[in-house]
C-alpha cells in the first residue's frame, strides 16, 4: 500500500506522500542552493485528491493530501538536487504556492491539475535580491489511486524548477546587473568639438575676458566673477559579470554667467578668476580618488557615486569660499600668492599643468 494515512485535529482524513530524493545530473556553474523558504500562504496540505470509493451517481469524495515531512520534505529535495559549491552565488529558493487538485472526468477517469511557484532570490549579506520566478501548471488524467502514484508527477516538477534555474543562470550571469560580482569604474573628461557658451576646462584653454559676457552684478563690491561647475555623465555596461561604469567628467564654466567691469580688466584679476576654475578642476580630481578607493557594490554602486558627487560638491563650495575669503576676491595680494603657489602644486602632482597667468 502506497502514502501514509492520518487523521489532522479536524478529523478529515490526510495521506502523507512520501517525497522521493533525486540528484539531478546538472553540476551548476554559476550558483548554489543557499536556503530554502516556505512561503505559502496556506501550509496545511498541498491538495486533494479524488476517493477510490466514489460510486456512480454520487457527489465525489475527496481526501486530503500532503508531503510526509511537510516542508522539510521539499527543502530535503532541493538541497539533494544540486551539489553544493559554496565559491559560487548563494542563491535561496522561496516556495510560493504547491497545490493539487483533482476533479472527475468520464469512465471512472479523473483529471489533474499540480500548480507550483517558485521564486529565486541572491544572497547578499542580508539582503535578497529577486531573481526570477518560476510558474508551472502540470495536468495529468489517471484513474484514482493510490495518492504516491502523483510523486513521480510532484518530483518532476521540482526537479524541473531547478533545471530552469540553472538554465536562467547560465544565460543571465554574464550580463545581469543582479549577478554582477564587482564594479569597475573609468573616468574621462567630456569636450566638444565646437565650443559653444560652456567652457570645459582644459589646460591648454585657459580663461579669457573675451569669456565675460555677463552683464555684471548691479552693486557688487567685485570686480569680476565666474561661476565654475562640476557634473558628470554616466555609462554602464555589464559583461562578463563586471559592471563597467564610464564616468565622464564635466568641469565647467557658462560664459553668460561670467562677468567683469572694464576697469578690471587686467592679468592679475584674469588670474584670479581662473584659479576659481583651477579649484574645481582639483575637486574633480579627488571625486575621482574617493570612488576608486571604495569597493564598488553591484546593487548599490550609485549610491556610493552619488555620496561621493554631493561631497565633492560641498568640498568646492567651501574650498571656493575659503579661497575669496582668504584672499579677499584677489585684493590680499599675499594671499592670492600662496594660493596661486598652492594650487599649482597640487596640479603639478597630479599630472595637470598649471595655469598661471
């Protein structure tokens, strides 16, 4: 005799389906079984199957049916399923819905239905990180039985659900951005072919007055202002499972947005209004040192981008007042001096020449 009969607190009777074990001749390369979650809203049984005993002419009879083990059963299964490398990417199963139900068909017949759902979540730390899901719908017709005559049925199922999982792993591990590994990030400095009213900094294309459009600033105690900026673009790809992440770097000045009065129109003044450019030419250069010193997270990179963007913000605007505070808009001219001298040689050490006037 197949299955184990019981009876549940509420006395309807309840067969237990001995689920059988089965490794499957599939070595995955991309993944292991992590864990495993029942996530079923209804975890008493799994369905109801039709009686043996139900007579012609007479409402059908059902009885209740379950896996022996409940859940352990299922988590047995997958875990037996797969071989176990732990170099690979934890993934955790999470069962969402297993039911069978049968209904009867003509000439003592009856039909099946098994629904199973599957989600696949990765592991990272804490945190699960969906995948994919997983929705089959398996019907059969047989004459009613013995309960342990669906396992093969139930088995097939599941072993399927672990089929398609390594097949989407396979296929998905190199591009998905979910199942990148680590982040890789390149800078470069945006320009344009024609110049238009944005100057992008360069050292060979220092300020001009000519770059003084603007109409100056009514009852300004100035001479002369520019307004330097930083931004930039990104560009992501994923291969191999590396997110490439392109930075592109926009160090800049609006020309209508500079301005100068004619009686300021003079090299040391010129001077001082490009040091301002100079300031946020070396901001951009410790953006990019405070990214490359971090290790990029794959599901969270621009979160740790963006921090750093906003720092860096708050960095130049402090730096850009400390630097008219210090030398009192260019009227300090000791000040200015050591400024000049001090941004030179950080620009130096970096690599960018100078742009002294």
């Amino acid at each position: 005799m197949f299955g184990i009969f019981a009876f549940k607190a509420d006395k309807q009777p309840v067969t237990y389906i001995t689920l059988q074990n089965q490794a499957l001749k599939i070595i995955p390369k991309e993944f292991y079984i992590a864990a495993f979650i029942d996530g079923r809203k209804d975890i008493t049984a799994i369905g109801s199957l039709q009686s043996t005993t139900n007579l012609p002419g007479k409402p059908a009879e059902t009885y209740s049916i379950d896996l022996k083990g409940g859940t352990a059963a299922i988590k047995n299964f997958v875990s037996y399923s797969l071989p176990v490398n732990k170099s690979l990417r934890p993934i955790v199963v999470k069962l969402k819905a297993l039911n069978v139900t049968e209904a009867p068909v003509n000439g003592g017949i009856v039909k099946g239905d098994i629904k199973l759902s599957i989600s696949f979540y990765l592991q990272r730390g804490e945190d699960l990180v969906h995948l994919v899901d997983y929705n089959t719908n398996t019907t059969y017709q047989r004459r009613p039985g013995p309960a342990q005559q669906i396992e093969p049925l139930l088995r097939s199922a599941l072993s399927n659900s672990m089929v398609y999982l390594n097949n989407w792993m396979d296929a998905q591990a190199g591009g998905n951005i979910k199942l990148a590994k680590r982040v890789k990030v390149r800078f470069t400095e945006y320009n344009e072919t024609v110049e238009g009213d944005t100057i992008y900094y360069n050292v060979k294309r220092p300020l001009k007055w000519s770059d003084f459009i603007g109409k100056p600033l009514p009852n300004s105690r100035n001479g002369a202002e520019v307004f330097a900026g930083l931004g930039y673009d990104e560009n992501v790809n994923v291969a191999n499972s590396i997110v490439s992440v392109t930075l592109v770097l926009k160090i800049y000045v609006p020309k209508s947005a500079c301005w100068v009065s004619t009686a300021d129109k003079n090299d040391y003044s010129l001077n001082h209004e490009q040091r301002h450019f100079d300031i946020a030419r070396l901001v951009a250069e410790h953006f990019k040192h405070n990214i490359a010193a971090e290790n990029l997270p794959p599901d969270n990179y621009d979160g740790t981008i963006n921090m750093a963007y906003l720092d860096a913000l708050r960095e130049m605007n402090k730096l850009q007042k400390q630097y008219d505070g210090e030398t009192a808009h260019s009227r300090n001219t000791y000040q200015q001096q050591l400024w000049n001298d001090k941004i030179d040689k950080e620009l130096l050490e970096l690599g960018i020449k100078g742009n002294a006037l």
